[in-house]
C-alpha cells in the first residue's frame, strides 16, 4: 500500500486523527491536498492508531512518517 492509499482510506473512514511528523501536526485531507507525487507514492503501512511507517526495499518498516495523535 501506498501514502496516498492510506491517507484516503483514513479520510473515507472518517478517523478523526491528527498525524504528526517532528514539528507539525495534520489531518489527513491536508497531507492529500499538500504532498507532492513522489511523497504520496512511498510504500507505506498503516498501524491504526499508532503510526504510518514506510516500508523499505526488503519489505520491512522503516521509518515512521507520522504518528497518530
């Protein structure tokens, strides 16, 4: 699955989630809207109300990208 996928799963399911990277915190409509291409496609996985990590080349999770608050 990809970024993109799951920021649109979490804005159909209606999760009222803010994510957060290091600085900043956004509601998944806002990253849809605001992150180019090349960010959106990065393999992704989602642990519901945990955390979006990315998956890295060997299939495992690499870093997080934004955690759920």
């Amino acid at each position: 699955m990809i970024l993109k996928e799951i920021l649109k799963n979490i804005v159909a399911k209606q999760e009222r989630v803010l994510l957060c990277n290091t600085t900043d915190s956004f509601k998944a409509e806002e990253l849809l809207a605001s992150l180019p291409d090349t960010k959106l496609n990065i393999k992704s996985f989602y642990q519901q109300g945990l955390y979006i990590a990315r998956i890295n080349d060997k299939g495992f999770l690499g870093d997080v990208l934004y955690r759920v608050k």
